[in-house]
C-alpha cells in the first residue's frame, strides 16, 4: 500500500489538472446546448453536408437537437481525446519515469518484490483513471440539472462505462509499453493514444479499414453506437480486454526481469 | 557465517564486460573495502547483489540467501547507499525517510531523527532543492535508519565535506561495533585503509585480490628509498620510481640481496625499506596485471 499511496500523491497535481480541464470543457458543452437546440435546422443542415466528416464522428446516426446526441459527439470527443491522453500518461510514465528520474535504484533496493511494485503503480494508474471518470461524471449530471436537462440514464452510464474501460485500456497498453522503455514515454504514449483515436475515425470513414475496430478502444466506445443502439458492442469490448490483460501480462514478464538501468 | 558469498558472478551487458566469475567472500563483521577504479566492475557487483540486475552466470548469496529468488527477504536486513541519491522530485527529505521506512514496514522514527541530527540534516526541505552533500546525507538516513545488519555503501562520501565524512564513518564504527557487516565500495584508498579490516581489489571485473588490510599491505612490494643519489640502482627492476634532490624512491618487488648488491657500489648516505601504503599496493596490483 506505501507504494500506491505514494504514486497517488505524486500524481494528484497532473490529475487534478487533468480533470479540472476535461470536467470543465464538459460544462461548456453541456452549457451550450440550450443555444445549440435553438439553432438546431441550421446546425443539421451543416452536418449533413460535410459528407465523410460526418460519418467520421458518428453524427450521422445523432442527433443534435437531443441532449444524449449533443452530448455523445461533443463531450465523446473531449472524453475520447482528454481522457485517452490523460490514461496513456498515467500508464506510460509509470514504470519508465522511474529509470528516467533514476529514482528506481531508491524503490526496488527495498523490500518490496516487484510483482508488488508493478501490481501497486497498475492500481494506482487505475484508481486515477476510475476517479477522474468519477469526477466528470459527476460534472457531466450537474452540468444537466444547471440547463434544467436530463439525459438518457441508459445510454449515459453505458457510454461512460465504455469511456472508463477505453481509457483503462489505453492504460494497460501503456503500462506495458512502460515497462520496456528507460525515456520518451510521454511522446509514445500520446502518440499511440492519438494513432489509436484516429484508427476509429478511419473505421468510421471507410469499411475497408474495419477490421481496425478490433485493434482501437475507441471503436467499442463510439457513442454514435452506444447511443443509437442502447447498448455496448461487448464482442469489441471482450477484445479490448483481452488486449488489456495481455499488454499488463507482457508488462509483468518484462519488468521482473528486467535490468535497472544505473 | 559468510554474509555475501558470489561464486563464478559474472555479468555482461550485450558483448560488453561488467564482472567476469567473481569469487568473493563477506564474512560477518567485516568491514570490508572493495577497491577499483571507476569502471572496474564495483557498482555492477554490488547492483547485482541487490537484485536491480540479474547475473548471467554464476550464484551469489547474501545471509546463505540466492540473491534472485529470495531478494526480498535478503533486503530486509540490507541498506543501501547508492552512489547518486536520487529520489522523488517535490517531495520532502521527511517524506522520503519515511517513504524509506513505509517500504520496510518499520517505525524507525527515532533513529531516523537521530541521524538527521548528527548529520545536520534539514527535514523540511524539498529533495530537488538539496546539495549533493545532502542528498547523500538523506541516502545514509534511509540507509541505516532500520539498523541493518547488512550495509552496503557505493562511494559512500563523494559530496560529503571533510567533518561529514567524519560523523559518516564514526557512525558506521558504531554500527559495526554493534555487529553489522559493512560491505565499502570505494576508490578512496585512504578511507578504505583507515576503516576496512578487509578488502578486495577489483580490476577489469575480475577480481585480483581479497585478504585483510594488513595482509594486502605486507606485499612483496617494498617502498625503498635511497638518499644521497639520483637515480635508481641498475640491474633491478622497480617501478614508481621519484627522484628528488633529497634522493630516490621507488617501489621494489624482487629479492632484498638483488637489491643491496645494486646499492652496494652506490654513494648512498641513507637507505630506508617500508610497508608501501594501500595506493601504492594498489597500483602494484594494477600494474602487474593482477597475482
């Protein structure tokens, strides 16, 4: 617990930051929503003529005019991206920043086996994810109750349990990746987060490219999908868990026997 | 009882050297010096026996424990002084104390301010905002705060001023006096010779040499110093050789009759024959290549 304890102090600024960013752009959105339903034909009219760039962002199958539609293509984007970014910085610096800063040297000449360093620096990257998912959540419904608005409480908790696992995802992905890198991790993290994001868009575009929906977590987390159909593409999701599992699994075998690096 | 016992240790990394069949051999209640030059193999021996890399051959053992698969027990009993503290940026030198004894499950509180006290170490500040000096004083507090009865230390005292050193070693005295095993890397021969009632002489990562102090200085080799001439006696083969005005000095390997033969034509005044101090041993060592 004295290593988890302490990655979640020495995280809290960079996660407040984040989540005080994401949490309020959340509230300008969900803010501007009354004015967008009131411009609502011109709007529509927009969208529908920017041909593949709608189908790109799923705004082709939501609607602008309803709370859940608006919310799944506005805040989906900022929860995809801020979100995404802000789980592959948790998980990629987590191992590497330790080499990087040469603080590893000071951590593992303790007693404390490996294995229970990584499980506890995993938990911690988890426990930042769940509370900052938390945290906007809790923006996101008060934001609602401030435009005298409610959403679709089916399709709102199952879009924010997709975001969570995606982002979770993104973690474990990185988590692994950290566990073989000494130094670069906060551009290979941001890179892949952002590679994996625009694989969505491109699924989304053209259906040559959709075997990638088994490769990104941003496809089981598409709210076009979740809104539209009420329901989570768990065929997707059981991929992105395996996935999941497997990068922790590599990350494990890796890091126990890996050599410090002075 | 053999505290640290390595046998045929080697480690390489990739197709370059770092230690090559290390045999060495810590008994309880040393205070044992390891000698070499910086690249010698001294820090990869010790990163080795802490677990932080792993041997790619050979067994090493610390309290009859294998230092892969029973590391976390071993460290229990261990601390450790790194030879560049680094520690948590924004933290405070408080928290890390702490840090360091959270890990070991121990409340070590009292000895820890005890520590910070001899070595005049501020608490309250954050560890970015430290000297070297007092980072390594940080490092020595979580290095002995749990009273181990293994301490390894990695060129405890660079950074260190003078009357620090001195508390250093005066606290390590005290330790060892109350039966921990001190286990020294060092290039500093003079702290090595003053405190060490072993030591070992790592060179290329093999190691060259391991005996007591004492017997480690009573070479062969012999500081012989001639007054009254300026230059070495011909048809003997010395090293180190210094001609002064006063006379010469040289280091002297051979034969003592092959040496007063040499001098004996020699307008010498003076001639004086000593133990040559740990230094010049030292580069006896390295320069013949080993025993």
């Amino acid at each position: 617990m004295t290593i988890y304890i302490k990655e979640l102090k020495q995280s809290a600024k960079s996660w407040l930051i984040w989540t005080l960013s994401i949490g309020f752009m959340m509230l300008i959105c969900v803010m501007m929503f009354p004015e967008m339903e009131s411009q609502m034909d011109s709007v529509t009219d927009v969208f529908a003529n920017m041909g593949g760039f709608t189908a790109a962002f799923g705004m082709d199958r939501l609607s602008f005019g309803e709370l859940m539609g608006f919310y799944g293509i506005e805040c989906g984007n900022i929860m995809g991206i801020g979100g995404g970014f802000f789980a592959a910085l948790a998980g990629i610096s987590v191992l590497a920043n330790e080499e990087k800063e040469r603080t590893a040297e000071f951590l593992l000449t303790h007693p404390v086996s490996r294995d229970s360093v990584l499980f506890q620096k995993l938990m911690s990257v988890f426990t930042q994810i769940i509370l900052m998912n938390a945290a906007v959540v809790g923006i996101s419904l008060l934001s609602a109750v401030i435009i005298g608005e409610e959403y679709k409480m089916t399709e709102f908790v199952l879009l924010h349990a997709a975001y969570l696992m995606m982002q979770i995802e993104i973690g474990c992905i990185c988590f692994g990746i950290s566990a073989f890198i000494r130094r670069g991790s906060i551009g290979i993290g941001l890179g892949l987060a952002l590679a994996l994001y625009f694989m969505n868009i491109i699924c989304n575009i053209s259906d040559k490219a959709e075997s990638l929906k088994y490769i990104t977590p941003y496809a089981y987390a598409e709210a076009s999908n979740i809104i539209s159909e009420a329901e989570i593409d768990m065929k997707l999701m059981w991929v992105g868990i395996a996935i999941s599992v497997l990068a922790v699994i590599i990350g494990f075998m890796k890091y126990l026997k890996k050599d410090i690096s002075a | 009882m053999t505290v640290i016992e390595t046998k045929k240790l080697t480690k390489t990394y990739g197709s370059a050297r770092g230690i090559t069949e290390l045999d060495l051999a810590v008994n309880e209640g040393d205070f044992f010096g390891f000698i070499g030059p910086n690249g010698a193999g001294k820090s990869t021996t010790i990163r080795t026996l802490l677990g932080l890399i792993f041997p790619t051959s050979g067994t090493a053992s610390i309290f009859g424990k294998d230092i892969v698969s029973q590391k976390t027990e071993i460290l229990r009993d261990v601390g450790y002084m790194p030879s560049e503290a680094n520690f948590y940026n924004g933290m405070r030198v408080r928290d890390i104390i702490s840090l360091s004894a959270g890990m070991r499950k121990k409340d070590c509180s009292e000895e820890a301010k005890r520590l910070c006290e001899r070595l005049d170490l501020d608490c309250s500040k954050r560890v970015d905002e430290l000297s070297l000096g007092n980072r390594k004083k940080a490092s020595i507090v979580c290095a002995l705060q749990h009273k181990p009865k293994l301490c390894i230390l990695d060129e405890p005292t660079s950074g260190l001023d003078p009357l620090m050193q001195r508390e250093f070693f005066g606290i390590l005295r005290e330790r060892h006096e109350e039966g921990a095993t001190i286990f020294l890397s060092s290039h500093i021969l003079s702290e090595i010779q003053k405190n060490c009632t072993r030591a070992a002489i790592i060179k290329e990562g093999r190691l060259i040499a391991l005996d007591s102090v004492e017997n480690l200085s009573k070479t062969s080799a012999k500081r012989v110093t001639l007054h009254g001439v300026t230059a070495v006696p011909e048809g003997i083969s010395v090293k180190s050789a210094e001609v002064s005005e006063d006379g010469v000095t040289f280091l002297y390997g051979g034969e003592i009759k092959a040496l007063l033969s040499a001098v004996d034509q020699m307008p010498i005044t003076d001639m004086t024959i000593t133990e040559p101090g740990l230094d010049e041993i030292f580069m006896h060592f390295y320069e013949k290549g080993g025993k």
